[in-house]
C-alpha cells in the first residue's frame, strides 16, 4: 500500500518526513517547470543554490551557466531568468545550469533527505507519476508555496498527480491535504488557466505581463522526462 502526504509549503517541512520515501518537489510558478523545460532542451544537468552569490560563484568555477529570480524579478547578468520560455532554447543545449530561485531551489535542497527525489509539475505530471509507481515507496509532495505560504498551483499539481497515482494504484490512501487537492484538480481540470489565474502567485504573474509564461507552465504532460537529485544536482532520466 502506498501511503501519499502532501506538506503544504517548504517552511512547513520536518525533514525527517521524508526518510525512506520517494519526495516530488512541485513549484509551478515557475522553477520546476525551468528545470523540466531546461532539460527538455538538451541542458546536462541543475545545480541549485539556495544563494544568488554561491550560484554566481558555481557559473563562474564549474562554466556554467547563471539562471534565477529573486521575488520574480531576473538576476542581473544572469544568462537566463525564471521564464520557462528562457529554457526552451538551444542556449541550453549541452549545457549545465547553475539556478537559484526565492523558493524552488531552497525547497529541492530541503528534499535532499527523501529516498528518492524527483521534480514535478504539469509539464511532467504523467511521466512523473509513473517514476515515483515505480520506485514503490511512501510518497511525499513537498509544495515549494510562495515566502512561507500555500500555494495555489502547486497544490493543484500535486492534486493532479495524486489522481493519475489512484488511478494506477488502487490501494493507494492520501492524507486529507492530498484527497483536499486531488478535488481541486477535480474542479477546475478543464479551466486551469483560468482558476490558477486567480491564485496570488497567478496574479503577480499577470502584474508582471507574464501571462505567456503562466500558460507556458499550465501545459499538462507536455514532456515525458523526470528530473531527478543525484549527489547535489539535478539530472534527466
């Protein structure tokens, strides 16, 4: 039997949570869906920082390149933002990233505790679904939320997830949290757009004129690849 939780956002977390488990790290606006289009677009692997000083120093000593945010706005000098459109680009294409992000990179290295770590969102939904199966183990959805707070999308993502996983798993049991999200999923499965628009972290998007990017990060299965945490980055499997 598979038992699921759902941790509403990275403050809320108690490492020892996550021993003996498989951990999908959600943060839909917009980290992990940088890092699953980064290596949809041929990038070796992620280094994630939790300071925007180590991942300049990261770049500039190991060649790679500089990507990230802090509260939504681009690193200065920085090679790439946090706009997954910034990671759907040749620029990436056989090449490492060093990224550090107000909330995503901080949650994943938080993750690093879990058996298993894997980076999810709509974009991978389905491919990362059928990995944590696989891996047959409890199941922790660590929501990165947004500066100590829940987060819309990301519960929404781990809602999605959580009814592809009870669909494959019949024996499966979720905590309320999780059975909470998958009736969300539920109820605005055929409006996304619309509902996650409304969301705060939604709506500072759209404050920013990045509404291509909310759409950009709302495509469900697009990619079929899984990121995963191995000895303190990330790779494509």
């Amino acid at each position: 039997m598979m038992h699921i939780s759902v941790c509403p956002h990275v403050d809320e977390l108690q490492t020892d949570r996550l021993q003996n488990k498989t951990v999908i790290v959600i943060d839909v606006f917009r980290a992990m869906s940088c890092i699953v289009t980064a290596f949809a677009h041929g990038a070796t692997h992620v280094v994630p920082h939790t300071t925007v000083n180590e991942a300049k120093q990261s770049a500039k000593r190991d060649g790679l390149l500089l990507g990230g945010e802090r509260y939504g706005k681009r690193l200065e000098g920085s090679d790439l933002g946090n706009s997954p459109r910034n990671y759907a680009s040749p620029l990436v294409n056989r090449r490492g990233i060093a990224l550090t992000t107000t909330n995503g990179t901080r949650t994943l290295i938080k993750a690093s505790k879990g058996a298993h770590i894997l980076v999810g969102c709509f974009l991978n939904a389905l491919a990362c679904v059928e990995r944590a199966c696989s891996l047959q183990r409890d199941l922790v959805f660590l929501c990165s939320g947004t500066r100590g707070t829940f987060s819309l999308e990301d519960g929404t993502a781990a809602g999605l997830m959580i009814d592809l996983i009870m669909k494959k798993v019949p024996h499966a049991v979720s905590d309320d949290l999780g059975q909470s999200m998958q009736a969300c999923y539920w109820g605005c499965r055929d409006r996304l757009e619309e509902f996650l628009s409304l969301s705060q972290s939604g709506q500072r998007l759209l404050r920013m004129g990045a509404r291509e990017d909310l759409r950009a990060c709302l495509e469900v299965n697009r990619y079929s690849i899984v990121p995963v945490w191995e000895q303190g980055r990330i790779i494509s499997i």
